[in-house]
C-alpha cells in the first residue's frame, strides 16, 4: 500500500508540469501617483491617480505541426466612479481596452485578430516615463499632441521576427481617434521595420501608419535606442502630415538602486495650420526611480509642457496653457 502511494505521488509530480504547460499566465502591475498641477495663469490641484495598472491574462497552446494559438486579454485598472451608465461616465474601474487579440503563430511568424497596438506605435522607445499622463509617449501629450498613439479595436496583424530583423503589418477596420466608421479591414493600414532588442544593445526602426478615410494625414516614425551597461538612451523623430513634427530624447542611467532620468521634446507644426498657437514649443521631463526590490519601486517626476501643447478630447483639439506637473509614486509588476 506505502509504494503505492509512494508511485502516485511520484507519478503526480512527474505530470504536473504537463498538466500546467498550457496554463495562462496572470501578470500586470499598479502604479499609483501623487499629481500637482500647476497651469499658467488657471488653476492648480492634487490628485492620486492611477497610471496605466493593468491586469493581464495570456498564453498558447501547442496545435501540432509548427503551430501554436495565442491569446491575451489585457485591462486597465483604475477608479471606479459609482455612478451609473446613463450619465456616460465609467460605472467601474475595470476596463478590457488594452490589448486583447487571439492568433495562431508558427515558424513563419504570428496573425492576430482584435484590439492592438498599432506596428508605428510599437517601436517607441523606451525611456522610463511611459506611464506618465504629462510625459508618457503614449498620450501624445508631451510630443506636441501629433497622432500615432493609436491602439486599435478592429485589426488583423501579422508580427515577425527573422533574426534580428523584426517586421510588423496591420489592416485597421477602425481609427478611435479618427471617429471613423467600422465599414472595412481598409480604413487604413500601418507597417514597422524593426532591428535589434529594445532590452539589450541597439534597437532602430522605421513605421508608418496611412491617412485615413475620414480625413487624417499619414504618420511616420523612425526610433533608435541604446540600451547597455545601465545606460538608456533614445531618439524618436514623429511627423504627421500636414500637421507638424516633433523630436524626443531621453537618457537615464542605473546606478545601483537608483535610476535617474530625464526626457526632452521639440517640436514644431505646420505655420499655415491655425488650429495652434504657437509654431514651435520645447517640453521638459526629469525623473529619479528607486528601486525597493525586484518588481517594486518607487519615484519622483518633474514635467514642464510648453503653452501651446494640444490635448486630444473625442475629435476636436484643444491648445492649452503651461502646465508643471510634479509627481510621487509607486509601482508593483507581478
């Protein structure tokens, strides 16, 4: 009876790892703030706001022959409201508006349906502000306001990697920040050419994303990051057509516990377009992280946008006062 047991319990062992290999994986983080604003001539205030917690579920399962299906479902985490649906406003904090996608990769490279980054927005750099709301790349803000931040709800994309040459294609049957209808997988299109590792070493890449129907002009990126021996440094030249360009630099450099940073961006816009203020502005980030252990941190951000930076709200653009932001916060992954 005891080795029979004893078999058991071996043999249990033994097939767990089997058992579980196509388990999801769960992963995310929460990275709350303490927020001062200060705008030009207007008001000032305080908050404590979330930035960019998530909350992710992802995997593949092995289907024979080179292939494997992929999946992710992936949501922000923010404050709930208490309010009800029939005032437009958020009833919840939990939001399945991130990256959500089901593909089938092999060794030819990956397609997946659903709600994605688009291939120009996921060859920005690195530069250790990326969820932040003055300085972040992803709202735009601090680059001058100029589209190409655009993750998308109705893509089919193809993702490769050959090497060390990475290459990314993308139908889009719908542009949020465009308003467009979701009549076709032709609304637009966006492409990427990407060499190297953002991780490790030299990364530089190429993107462009299509005019669309309902009236924005094409966009186009080129980045190039250095990412060694604790230093990280990036470039990133965006320009939207018609609209104006804009140039971003950051640097930060690990040292030990500490990582300071900072990050700056010039940008001009087209003279002949009177939806802007001003022809040309610079924006300004510094920040210094600390690290409390593997997956934990916490830091302080300083942000100053230049009068004239554009604020995207539904369809219409908005010029907006100088605004400093300082910022206290912390961040946990798992």
């Amino acid at each position: 009876m005891k080795k029979n047991i004893l078999a058991i319990a071996i043999a249990s062992a033994v097939a767990a790892p089997v058992a579980f290999a196509d388990a999801p994986t769960v992963y995310g983080q929460m990275n709350i703030a303490i927020d001062s604003y200060s705008y030009d001539g207007g008001a000032s205030g305080m908050n404590v706001k979330h930035r960019n917690s998530r909350l992710g579920v992802k995997g593949s399962e092995d289907l024979g022959n080179g292939l494997k299906a992929v999946y992710q479902m992936e949501a922000t985490v923010d404050y709930g409201d208490g309010k009800g649906a029939t005032d437009g406003t958020k009833a919840t904090g939990f939001a399945m508006n991130r990256n959500t996608f089901v593909g089938v990769g092999g060794g030819f490279g990956t397609v997946v349906m659903g709600r994605h980054d688009s291939p120009l927005r996921m060859i920005q750099p690195n530069d250790g502000f990326a969820d932040s709301a003055a300085a972040g790349n992803n709202t735009s803000l601090f680059n001058g306001g100029l589209a190409g931040e655009d993750r998308i709800d109705e893509v089919v994309a193809y993702l490769g990697k050959f090497g060390d040459i990475s290459v990314a294609a993308a139908l889009v049957g719908q542009d949020s920040l465009a308003g467009a209808e979701d009549d076709s997988l032709t609304h637009t299109n966006s492409f990427s050419l990407a060499y190297g590792s953002k991780g490790k070493g030299i990364y530089a890449a190429a993107a462009m994303t299509g005019e669309t129907d309902s009236g924005r002009g094409a966009i186009t990126r080129a980045t190039v990051q250095y990412n060694e021996a604790g230093l990280l440094a990036s470039f990133m030249y965006n320009a939207e057509a018609d609209i104006g360009n804009s140039m971003t630099v950051g640097v930060a450099y690990k040292m030990g516990q500490i990582t300071p940073r900072v990050k700056v961006a010039m940008v001009t816009y087209d003279a002949a377009d009177a939806t802007y203020d001003v022809d040309s502005l610079m924006n300004m980030a510094a920040g210094v992280d600390y690290s409390l252990g593997k997956n934990t941190s916490v830091y302080a951000e300083f942000a100053s946008l230049a009068e004239g930076y554009r604020e995207k709200a539904s369809d219409a653009t908005t010029s907006t006062a100088a605004t400093t932001v300082m910022s206290v916060g912390l961040l946990h992954k798992f």
